[in-house]
C-alpha cells in the first residue's frame, strides 16, 4: 500500500514537533513495531547504530541529549522534501559536547519512510568524525 504524500508530510511534521519538544517517548510513538533505523558512528558515540524496534527509538534520545550542553543546541531546518512514502530533511546541526565543551557544526540529511502513517525507515547522515571529534577531550 502506497503511502500519500500528504500522510508522509504530516507524520514528518510531527517527528519534527516531537523532536524539538524533546519528547522521546512522543517521537517513539509515530514509528512503526518493526523499524530499519541507522545512525553511523562510533564506539564513543553510544546512541549511534542500528535499531529494529519501536521500543529502542525513545532510549537512543535518552542516551544522546544528555551527552549535548542543554540549551546550546541549534538545528537549522534548510530543506524538507516529500516524494510519496519518502522524506528527506537537510539540516544543519549544531551542538556542544559535555564531555569536552566542545562545539561542532555539522550538515546533516534525515530519510524517513513512512507506511501506514507510521514511520518504518530512518537513516541520518551526518559528518560522523566531527561529531566524534568533539567529544575527544584531548
């Protein structure tokens, strides 16, 4: 069954809502029981990886927001494409490390898939070593 444009937009809307709101368990809600979820990384970045549950998406939030300085994160939405089942959102994020204090700005990309007004699919894509880097005290 082919997901509308319209349901993808909104599902996406309200992933964005949720996730400036910081509300996990919200976020977690809109995603499907079984989920192709990837967010590259490392070792020292404990919230990257790979994720199959809807259970496991509310955790990786949980476990990254604490590792940013609160208040000192900005997220520049620069694009937000829709094409049927398929969003793609370009964005700039940036944030500070607690753990160094470091700032790191980095251009990310977000594919989410939407079926059945649920989200199944979600990749990000963002400059993986930079992010890592900040996090190195040296």
């Amino acid at each position: 069954m082919a997901t509308d444009t319209q349901t993808s937009r909104t599902v996406a809307e309200n992933f964005l809502q949720r996730l400036g709101e910081q509300d996990p368990d919200g976020i977690q809600e809109l995603f499907a029981e079984e989920i192709d979820w990837y967010v590259p990384g490392s070792d020292t970045l404990p919230w990257t990886g790979r994720r199959t549950r809807r259970e496991e998406v509310a955790p990786y939030f949980t476990t990254m927001w604490p590792h940013f300085a609160s208040g000192r994160s900005k997220v520049v939405l620069e694009r937000f494409i829709v094409d049927g089942a398929d969003v793609v959102l370009l964005a700039v994020f940036t944030h500070t490390a607690v753990a160094s204090g470091k700032e790191f700005t980095t251009p990310a990309a977000m594919h989410l898939t939407v079926e059945g007004g649920r989200i199944v699919r979600m990749h990000l894509y963002e400059d993986t070593l930079a992010v890592a880097e900040a996090f190195d005290a040296g």
